[in-house]
C-alpha cells in the first residue's frame, strides 16, 4: 500500500492552525485568481477578499504572493490563513499519557475534534496539542469522531511520521473500544444474543462514506469491507437508572462510523448516539449524555525500536453499569 506524501505548505503553522489549500482551476469565466476566489466564497465581503490579495496574504505553493490581477491558470493552488472565528470552548480537557521525540498518545474527551473542522478550529485536539507542547509539527496518525473519546496517537516530527501511518494501514495496530447500549428488548443472560446471533458475534457489511452525506450508506449487495468482534463485558444498570447492555468491541477494520452502524444493526445502537440507527434533528450537544463510545486500547511493535507498546485510556464511560445494581 501507497503512503500518501501530503503537499508540503509554504506558510508555518500559526497559532497552532495550519493554512489552509484551495485548488484553483486551469480554465474558466475568471480572468484572475482573485475573481475565482470572490466567486468561490461568494458569502464573503469581496473588498475585503481583495484587501487580502493586496496585502500579499494569498500565496502559491512555492510561497510567492498572489495579486489580484494575477492571471487564472498561473497557479494550480493558493495557500492561506483561515479567519479565527469565535469559538464556544469545549468544556473538557485532553490528557496526555505519553510523549517522546517521535509519538505522542492523549486520551481525547467526547465533543472535542480530533482535526479542525466545520465551527471547529482552535477547539481541536490538534490544535490545542500544537500550542500546548510548542510543536508545529504534530500531526494525527489516526482519529476519532468528535463524539467519540479515548486514545488518539499523534506524530511529533516529520522524519518518523511514515513509520507510524505505515502501522494503520497494515492493520498493525490492536485496537480495542467499549460502547454502552440500552439493554435490548427480550435479552437472555443464559443464552446472550443480539439480532438473533450469539455472542461473540462477528458482524461484517458493506460501507460507503459519501461526500456531503453525515451518515455512511450500508450497501448490502456488495461484498463486506467491515468487520468487528463484538463480546459482552456485562449487563446492569447505570448510575442514572438506565438498564444497560457493556460491550468490547475488536474492529478488524477502520471504516468511517464502522462500530455506530454494527451495533445499530444488531439491535444494540449506541447510548447518545444521534445518528445511528436514526438521524436524530440537530441539537446541542447533550454533555449529560455523550456517545458511550470510547477507544480504550492500543497495541502494536513500534516501528522504531521494535519493542511492544500498550497504551490504556483512563476514562470511563458514564452509563457502563455499576457493580451490584
């Protein structure tokens, strides 16, 4: 497999946020630059897109400011800074459990992005990690869902970043995650099963992320690319009443919302989870009740010194039952 080389950027991180690349094309209605990108973000004040042209704040990949007369098809892509918006701050913290020169583990919080994106840009685990440990260089080697909390492993420098990546892709890496579900409707303690098929179930489909779609497609027609070992840690109820089903989960997989959609269809979707099995209307964000999703475990040979790492979150999930109720 192809490690895939990101194109370098000719601006430095600032403040901990990367510029951001906009392609631009070779041909079209535009005689400049400038005018593609006033009709591209026609939502903003164009004076003060062109304001930005003139103060030499847009640039081509080879660093070289971009005027507005500069001509349509002079440069494949344009680099700049993104304005800072005003953030409500995520009210939770990221905990660092290790770092050297080469890799850094956190155990993420649920509502906090692992990258920016959408209303989310300092509030990012990324983000807050490059400022916090004065390293412009870090870069996640994997992620999580906002929603989801636990492990996430980022690279601290470029020269060892491939290694790493390489482990992801191989499937290298053991990965295990806990969920919380309500208990399903008629569950059997004496003979456990969910959609009708015993646990440990092996649970394997079709899924299909879609550009501008929230929610992955489940295609059933075509041949499974996602699998997960699903096996019951325990039955109870939670501290706030609820009776609840524990899972450990073994993804053999990475795809996009891969143990939401398994649980879901086996009749077992996940506490707070406003997506799957159905999308539920938008909504603030219910701290009271996060998605009980949480990537407990990381194992793997580290590519660099050969020895074996372990890595184990310290956070629990809310609605896990309690011992004796």
């Amino acid at each position: 497999m192809m490690t895939y080389v990101p194109m370098p950027s000719p601006l430095p991180v600032r403040h901990g946020v990367g510029p951001t690349r906009l392609r631009v094309p070779a041909s079209g209605p535009w005689a400049t630059i400038a005018e593609y990108v006033v009709a591209r973000f026609d939502h903003l004040d164009p004076d003060d897109l062109h304001r930005r042209f003139d103060a030499g704040e847009i640039v081509g990949t080879d660093g070289s400011a971009i005027g507005r007369g500069t001509a349509l098809n002079t440069h494949r892509f344009v680099w700049y800074y993104r304005d800072l918006p005003v953030e409500e701050p995520v009210p939770f913290d990221e905990e660092i459990l290790h770092v050297d020169d080469d890799l850094v583990v956190i155990d993420k919080p649920h509502f906090l992005p692992t990258t920016p994106g959408g209303r989310y840009l300092r509030e990012s685990a990324l983000v807050r990690l490059r400022t916090r440990l004065h390293n412009p260089d870090l870069t996640p080697i994997h992620r999580l869902d906002r929603a989801t909390a636990g492990l996430v492993m980022f690279s601290a420098r470029p020269e060892t970043r491939g290694a790493y990546q390489t482990l992801f892709e191989k499937r290298q890496v053991t990965k295990i995650y806990e969920a919380v579900s309500a208990l399903p409707s008629g569950w059997d303690p004496h003979a456990p099963a969910l959609a009708g098929r015993a646990v440990p179930v092996v649970y394997r489909n079709h899924i299909e992320s879609r550009r501008g779609e929230l929610r992955v497609v489940v295609d059933s027609s075509r041949e499974p690319n996602s699998e997960t070992l699903i096996e019951v840690l325990g039955t109870g109820v939670s501290a706030s009443g609820r009776a609840v089903l524990h899972t450990i989960l073994r993804p053999r997989t990475g795809r996009m919302h891969q143990l939401r959609v398994h649980l879901a269809a086996l009749g077992a979707g996940i506490l707070g989870d406003r997506w799957y099995p159905d999308l539920l209307p938008e909504a603030p964000d219910d701290h009271s009740l996060p998605l009980q999703l949480l990537a407990r475990e990381l194992e793997f040979t580290d590519p660099l010194s050969g020895m074996p790492r372990r890595f184990v979150t310290r956070r629990m999930l809310g609605e896990a039952p309690v011992p004796g109720r």
